[in-house]
C-alpha cells in the first residue's frame, strides 16, 4: 500500500500527459524559485511528517494547479476563530480551579 501524501501535488502532476509532465516538473521549481529536489521532496511528504511547505509556496503551487486555497492539502485542517481559542481556555482554568 502506497503511503498517504500530505499534499495532492503527486496526484495533480500525475493528471498531465507525458509533455506536460516534463515541462511541468522543469518550470514548476523554477517558477517558485527552488531546486528540483526540493519540488520533488515537496511532492513526497508524508502525511505524518514533521516536514511542510511553506505556506505561501502552498498558495502559489494551488494557482498553478487551479485549486481553491485549502484543496491542495491532503488532510482537514482544524480551524479555530480566537475567541473560541480564549472561551476553551477560560473553561480549562475554570476547571482546573485557576
């Protein structure tokens, strides 16, 4: 069983036809400005590594392959608004008698 990706960057490359694909995987880091290898590494992070892209370098990967902000990760991100952040603190020291 193939390992999961964090990012959906193998899959979307994988969808492009064999010309497409080469010019792909030379422009691409050109165009972010970084080695092959480190596009390459990028396309082979595993879901549960420490490991990630920077997150302007997500954004610009997700113009490229003509997804929304968010469809690039390979996982739910778990959002949280501060205000919710604060009320589940203020209910944690509650509890712990703060």
């Amino acid at each position: 069983m193939e390992e999961l990706r964090k990012y959906k960057i193998e899959e979307e490359m994988n969808k492009l036809n064999l010309k497409s694909y080469k010019a792909a995987s030379r422009l691409i880091p050109k165009y972010l400005n970084i080695a092959f290898n480190t596009f390459h590494n990028y396309r082979k992070l595993p879901l549960d590594g420490k490991a990630d892209i920077p997150y302007a370098t997500v954004i610009l990967l997700e113009g490229i392959f003509g997804m929304e902000r968010g469809e690039l990760a390979n996982y739910p991100i778990e959002r949280k608004s501060l205000a919710t952040l604060i009320a589940e603190e203020v209910a944690e020291e509650e509890n712990a008698g703060i």
